[in-house]
C-alpha cells in the first residue's frame, strides 16, 4: 500500500467505490446473479462463521479472497445493528490498498476490463470496546454475499499455501494503536500487526484473534470471555474450525493478567495450552513472553513442567525498545514494533516449517 492510500482521510476513501443502496436480505442467494456467503469458491482466512446467510467475522486481519469476470462486483453487508463500522481494505489485481468503513450494505469494487480479476478484502479493525461477542453485534464484518454483473462469474480461487499458522492474543495481536497512540478504529490495523506480516512472508494461511484488554483470565472488552472460554469460536453461538491441521499456534497472552496472582496465572495458563494441544494434536506451539514482561517466568514454568517436545517457551526479552520508537502509549507496538517482533517470529517459524 502507498503512502497516499495510507493517509487517504476515511471518509473520502469511504467515498470511493461506495454505493448507497436499500438493505439487502439475509439470504442474499435469493437475488438474480447474487453468490452466497458460503460459496466454496469464496477463499477465507482466520475466524469467520459461515451460513448460507451470512459470513461474520469479529476478528481484525481475517480475509477474504475471490476472482471474478466482469467489469465490477458488489459486496452486500448487513449493517443493521452496526454501531461502530469495521475497517476494511480492499485490493484489486494485486493493486493498492483502499480503504471503506462498513457502513452501508453495498460496496462497489471496480476493476479494468473484465478481467478474470483477482480481489483481497483484509479486515483492518474491528473496533474491541462495541460488543462483538454476542449477537445483535454492534460491530464486525457480517457478509451476506456477492452480486456479480450482468454475464459475470466467479470463479473458483486457488488455495494460498498448505502452511497454516494461527495466532492467539489480546489488543497487541489484534493490532490496537499500531498507527498512532489513540485506542480508535483509525489508529488499529490488524493487518500491520506481527501475525500478517509473519504469514505473508512465510506465504502460509492465517488464522489472527486478539482481544483487547483479553486474558487468560481476564475477560476481553466487547463481551468477549478470557481466552479459555472464547477459543474454539468464532463469537457467541457461532462456532470456529478446530486448529487440528495448523502447524504452528503462537500465543501471546498474560499482558493482562497482571493483575493475578502466581499460582491462578499458572492454572489458567496451563489450562489453555492443554485446550491448544487437545484441538492440534501435531502442531507446533510458541508461548511467547509478553511484550511487558508480565508472568514470565509463570508461563516459562508452565511450558517446562509439561515437557512437550512440541510446545516452547519464546523469551522475548529485549526485542522491542521505548528508546527505538517501538511502542504507541506504553504496551501496544507501533508498526516499527511490529516489524520487529515478525522478522524475530519468521526466523523461529520458517525452522518450525521445514
């Protein structure tokens, strides 16, 4: 993404491409030349609930990948209990990102000629203080599916990569302030944030859920449950894809939890990775340090005492600096922070991935 498109005002990017139309039904199938949600020709990554209805995703760094015939296509939202708008990118034939606010049940994405065209739609930011846990959400992506022009087709989309990666955490993993030191949609994007950076380099498939404020103990804002209870779905009622076939699972937690005691961090700590290990029998786990450092030596000692060959504990003593401009505000990494934490990841992930 250029520099322009990065620092393009939101609502004049929301402008671009937007059409303002009635809003669409559940069921978006019923629509001449309308594709379903739950189409297998429609590639998603990271946590999304799929129905023939709707696919919803609450999670900042899902995607979405397609191909089509035809000069344009429509995305059809329901935004009707939308009170804080997602943030979106959207990508065209491998061309800039542009940014839209899910505020309106039909977005126009245009291209040149009538292709085949290839489009990318990577979720910036689901804002983490509006409730995204349990429906009527306030905020999220909720796709009702894709109308196509007059003779137009989708087509189906290759897989990315075999390598599947998934990343667990809080605010930091969802990519909270990565853009400036304001806690707002404007200043997330969860698709700066270490997990996307470390998948797109790596080229493997990406599963990214952080919480803010989330724990394994501490209950997340937005309704969402601390991280025991919240694993395995997508939000409330709507239930995620195992983990079985992911070949590594990093987890980023206890930066909230600081306010617990020793002995209940290690219980709830150790229950969680049993939770992991049960869902990916064969998958690699990194249990980092927190960023701050808080219940390190907890989560070392947890990893230790289950003595599996497959789980590791990530010392992540000195990787970021206040000095180097590494942080927004004092825990959330900047994308400079970022950066850094992906090229330390990407060296320990492509020897796990060998």
């Amino acid at each position: 993404m250029s520099d322009v498109d990065r620092r393009m005002p939101l609502a004049a990017a929301v402008a671009v491409g937007l059409l303002l139309g009635a809003p669409q039904p559940a069921f978006a199938s019923a629509e001449p030349n309308v594709v379903r949600p739950d189409d297998r020709r429609l590639a998603y990554e990271g946590h999304w609930g799929r129905t023939a209805e709707a696919a919803t995703t609450v999670n900042s760094g899902s995607r979405l990948r397609f191909r089509f015939t035809g000069g344009s296509v429509h995305a059809l939202f329901d935004v009707a209990s939308i009170t804080v708008p997602a943030q979106i990118y959207v990508s065209v034939d491998g061309g800039p990102k542009r940014l839209h606010a899910v505020d309106r049940s039909d977005l126009e994405i245009t291209a040149a000629g009538r292709g085949p065209h290839s489009v990318e739609i990577s979720v910036k930011d689901v804002f983490s203080r509006a409730n995204r846990w349990t429906p009527p959400l306030e905020t999220g992506v909720v796709l009702t599916g894709l109308r196509l022009d007059y003779g137009g087709r989708l087509l189906h989309q290759p897989a990315r990569s075999h390598r599947k990666l998934a990343f667990y955490g809080d605010s930091i993993t969802q990519g909270v302030m990565a853009l400036c030191e304001v806690n707002t949609s404007d200043c997330a994007d969860g698709t700066a944030a270490y997990p996307t950076l470390v998948a797109d380099a790596l080229r493997a498939s990406l599963t990214q859920v952080g919480f803010g404020r989330q724990g394994v103990i501490q209950t997340g804002n937005g309704g969402v449950p601390a991280a025991p209870d919240a694993y395995g779905w997508n939000h409330a009622d709507s239930w995620a894809e195992p983990d079985r076939r992911a070949d590594v699972i990093v987890v980023n937690q206890g930066t909230n939890d600081a306010a617990y005691g020793s002995d209940e961090f290690q219980v709830a700590y150790r229950a969680y990775l049993d939770k992991l290990r049960a869902a990916a029998p064969h998958a690699g786990i990194l249990a980092l340090r927190p960023f701050n450092g808080a219940h390190a030596d907890d989560i070392a000692a947890v990893v230790g005492e289950l003595a599996d060959p497959r789980t590791e504990f990530v010392d992540t003593t000195d990787w970021l600096s206040p000095a180097d401009g590494d942080f927004n505000g004092t825990v959330h990494p900047s994308t400079r922070g970022h950066r850094k934490v992906a090229d330390r990841l990407i060296a320990l992930l492509a020897k796990e991935l060998q």
